[in-house]
C-alpha cells in the first residue's frame, strides 16, 4: 500500500466525476488514500461487507457478480479501468449482495467516506457531477432490465456487445460463452447459437478467446431492435 502518487491523480482527473478539478488539486485531496494491488481470484468485497468505501479502478478489470441460492454465479457486469464501484450511500453507490472479483491483475485506489466528504466540501462542482453519473448508471440498470425482460437474445446479445466492444479494434475478448450467458440472461448454449447466428449475418466474427466485431453499424442497429429476425 502506498500514498497517492502523481500518475494516480493524473489517472483520478481522468475519472468523469473528477475531469474539473486539475491535477494539482486533486493530489492533496486524496492524499490519504490507498492503492493496493490484487491478483486474479482476489475478492475486493463481499455481500457481508459493512464499511464504506470507494475503489477507484486504475488498471486491470474487476467482476461484480451475485451467488444464486444453489451456489450459481451471476454476473452483473464486468468493470474495465477509470470505473468507480463499492458501497457509498454519499455517491448513490451500492452493491449490496454483490461480491467484487478481480479477473486479471488490478490496481486499485481505495477512499474512505471522510476522504469523499473533504473533497465535496472543497469542490461543490464535484457534487453535481456525481449526480449526473448516479442518474446515468440509474438509467442504465433501467434500460438493462427493460431490455432483459423483453428483448430477444440477439438483441440482448448484440447490446452487450456492443457495451464492451473496445473501440480501438472492434474485440470483444475476456468474456465466455458463459460470462456472456450470466450478464444478459441466457444459457451458454442460446449464446452460442446466437454468435454463430451474427457471423452469419456479418455482423461478428468468433475467434480464440475474442469476438471481433466486423459490422459495428449493423450491430448497433441490432442491439436498438432493428433487424431483428
């Protein structure tokens, strides 16, 4: 563990709810927090969690998943670098029930509800920026359960696509049939048939351990219920 280092405020204003305040500003603010590095399989926090605090996802990628009553894992999402996740009533944060995996190497910056208090009563423009990003994600659990509860697999299928699609070279990789299935309400099998169905209309390519996304436009269209057959 380790005090705030300049790349972690430099990494922190590129964080939406950060972006106004400058890099000078924010390193004093976080002064007190924690990094802390975790391996593949480390839990960051379980459903019996009590204390309040925020992570700050600085590299690798961390899973958000539920446990069914028979044991079955449940993914909620899958979270990649600059995403802000825990348990803090103060952001609108809340993943109760919900355990934190990290799926590869993870370095993470870890803050307290004091240290969250501090930076709000120094910078009010932080405030209304939280806001804006809990209404956001609010409505994007919204749209997820609306499009889970009516939604064909294609659709829900080519949404997350779509979702985790790394804009640089159009992969989707990281993801099983199975991560897929959990995330958007299906069996491993329906997944399958459904990609095989979307290369055959061009719309993805399947490869080793990636899905390559070979008609972004197509796919968009999709995932809004266009084209659906």
């Amino acid at each position: 563990m380790s005090g705030v280092t300049p790349s972690i405020a430099e990494h922190l204003q590129r964080v939406d709810v950060f972006t106004s305040l400058k890099r000078e500003e924010i390193a004093p603010l976080f002064k007190g927090v924690l990094s802390r590095e975790y391996s593949p399989g480390t839990i960051l926090f379980g459903p019996d969690e009590s204390s309040e605090r925020l992570f700050v996802l600085k590299t690798g990628r961390v899973d958000i998943y539920r446990l069914t009553p028979n044991g079955k894992r449940l993914m909620v999402r899958r979270l990649g670098p600059g995403t802000i996740f825990g348990e803090m009533g103060l952001l609108g944060q809340s993943l109760q029930g919900c355990f934190a995996e990290a799926a590869e190497p993870c370095l993470v910056c870890i803050a307290t509800r004091e240290h969250l208090l501090d930076v709000l009563k120094q910078h009010p423009e932080v405030a209304l920026r939280i806001l804006e990003v809990v209404g956001s994600h609010l409505r994007q659990v919204e749209e997820r359960l609306e499009q889970s509860a009516y939604s064909p697999v294609q659709v829900r299928l080519a949404s997350f696509l779509v979702s985790n699609m790394d804009a640089s070279n159009g992969t989707v990789v990281g993801y099983t049939h199975e991560d897929i299935g959990d995330t958007i309400g299906a069996l491993r099998p329906t997944v399958t048939e459904a990609l095989r169905l979307l290369s055959q209309r061009g719309l993805v390519e399947v490869r080793r351990k990636q899905i390559l996304i070979t008609n972004r436009r197509g796919l968009e269209e999709l995932a809004l219920g266009e084209g659906v057959v």
